[in-house]
C-alpha cells in the first residue's frame, strides 16, 4: 500500500497535521501539495490499494475553492481516503461535507475523517501553538483507529461526516494583506500565491478579486513586509474572541 499525503496548505497549519497523521502510517509515502498552482493535477491517478490522506484548511465552514478544484483534477480510483478539516477554533461546519462530495466526484473512496485543530491564520492568539504536543498524541492516536478499521476483519462501514446542505455560505473576509515599506520587491510572495493574486512583475500590488484571504503571502515573506490592515484585524478580534476562545477539541469520524 502507498500512502499519499495531499494537503492544501497556504500557511502550515494543515500540513502539520497531515504530517502527524500520515507520519503515524507506516509504508512508501508521497507527498502533494495542492497550494501549488504551477502543477498539472490530471496526472495525479490513484488505485484502491492507495490510502490517501486529503488535509484542507476551513474557511468559512467551507473548503476553499480551489482546492476543490485541483482535487476534481485527480483521479481517485477508488482509493481508500481519510479526510481532515483543519480549523482555527472556530467549527469546521460543512468542510468535511463538501470535501466527501468533491472526493466521491472524483471517485475517491472515503473510509474516515477527523477534524484538527490548528493556530488561526488570520487571528493567530486563536488556537496560539495548535497542534500542539496534545494534539499530536491525539491525532497519532486517530490514525491508530483508522488503521484498526482499515486492516481489522470488519465490514468496513461508510463514514457519517458532519455537515448540513445547503453549505453555509461563504462570501470571503476582509482580510486581503497588504505590502508595506519594507517590500523588496523580492517576488516570493508571487511565486507563492496559491491563486496567483499578486503580480510577478509589481508584488507590491495585488487584485483583490482573486485573492483568497489564505494569508500565505504573510507566511512566506521574508521581510515580514506583507499584513492585514491592524484596525480590521482589531475589530473582528474582538468581535468573535467569545466564539473562538477557550480550547476547542479534534474529532474522529470512522
Ligand atoms: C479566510 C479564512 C477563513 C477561515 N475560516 C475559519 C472558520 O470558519 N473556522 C475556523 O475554525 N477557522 C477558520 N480559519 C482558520 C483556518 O482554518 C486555520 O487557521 C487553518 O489552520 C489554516 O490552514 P493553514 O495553516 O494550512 O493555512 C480561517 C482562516 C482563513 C484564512
């Protein structure tokens, strides 16, 4: 069995989880970063005795867009798939509902799902650390169950993942990172951008339209020059600090 480990990732979060998980497994093991936006996603063809983690971030209850849409290039084959919905203290709401729709669509094989906590991206003294030394015995602990189930003699159940339809909807934030006076110009953020929101030539700009408010320009810029704008960032601090305060709990689905 191989194991393939595809996660979207535009700040980290998502992929320290799926490493905990995926590092629990033992086997061959590859690694697809589905931030990437250079690369062909077609070639990506799986076969049922794949076991294949698929790790997206929550925004807004939902998964982002795009990683859908580079997941319904794959071909799933029929591969054993565990989902993870990777959230900022918050909920995950009808993240792991839509990512089971776009998997079977692209004829993955659902078997398990979890949701994990990490740091929020955008509000990071919200689940500050996250996954943390608890978390990973957890989430080892997760991917010791979903062995069980894998190999053990039972009939293997479908998954019942949480969710509502319609999704929630999900009209964005209004966080689009701005760069400040110590831009270099250096591009990485270009480079980088999941959804190729800031241009090459001028990173010093970028088009709101098509960002996603995934905060990876501020991850990788190594002047620290990019940000949010501090008094919108301040007011909705403040304005959902009950909601996402207090230490919120990862869960199972087998
Ligand atoms: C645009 C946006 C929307 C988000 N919405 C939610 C949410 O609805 N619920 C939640 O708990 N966390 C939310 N978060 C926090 C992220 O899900 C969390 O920080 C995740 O770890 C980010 O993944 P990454 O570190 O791989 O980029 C949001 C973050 C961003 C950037």
């Amino acid at each position: 069995m191989k194991v393939y480990s595809i996660y979207f990732s535009p700040t980290g979060g998502t992929k320290k989880v799926a490493d905990l998980v995926a590092g629990a497994w033992g086997g061959q093991k590859e690694e697809i970063d589905i931030s990437r936006r250079e690369a062909d996603y077609s070639v990506y063809k799986f076969e049922p005795s794949d076991l294949c983690l698929v790790a997206v971030p929550s925004f807004g209850g939902r998964v982002p867009g795009i990683a859908l849409e580079r997941l319904s290039a794959m071909s799933g084959g029929g591969a054993k798939t565990v989902m993870a919905a990777v959230f900022g203290n918050r909920a995950i709401d009808d993240t792991l509902l839509e990512l089971e729709d776009t998997l079977i669509g692209a004829g993955f094989h659902p078997v398990a799902a979890m949701e994990a906590n990490a740091e929020h991206s955008i509000m990071h003294q919200f689940g500050a650390g996250r996954p943390d030394g608890e978390d990973g015995e957890e989430l080892r602990e997760f991917a010791a169950k979903i062995q069980e189930k894998l190999w053990g003699t039972a009939e293997e159940e479908p998954v019942q993942v949480p969710g509502k339809r319609p999704f929630k909807e999900y009209k964005g934030v209004p966080f689009k990172p701005e760069a400040g006076k110590n831009c270099t110009s250096c591009g990485l953020c270009a480079k980088e951008c999941p959804v190729g929101a800031i241009p090459q030539e001028n990173p010093k700009t970028m088009d709101k339209e098509i960002c996603i408010s995934c905060m990876r320009c501020i991850a990788v810029c190594p002047q620290k020059a990019r940000g949010n704008n501090k008094a919108v960032l301040f007011a909705a601090s403040q304005r959902l600090k009950k909601e996402l305060g207090g230490r919120k709990v990862n869960r199972l689905y087998l």
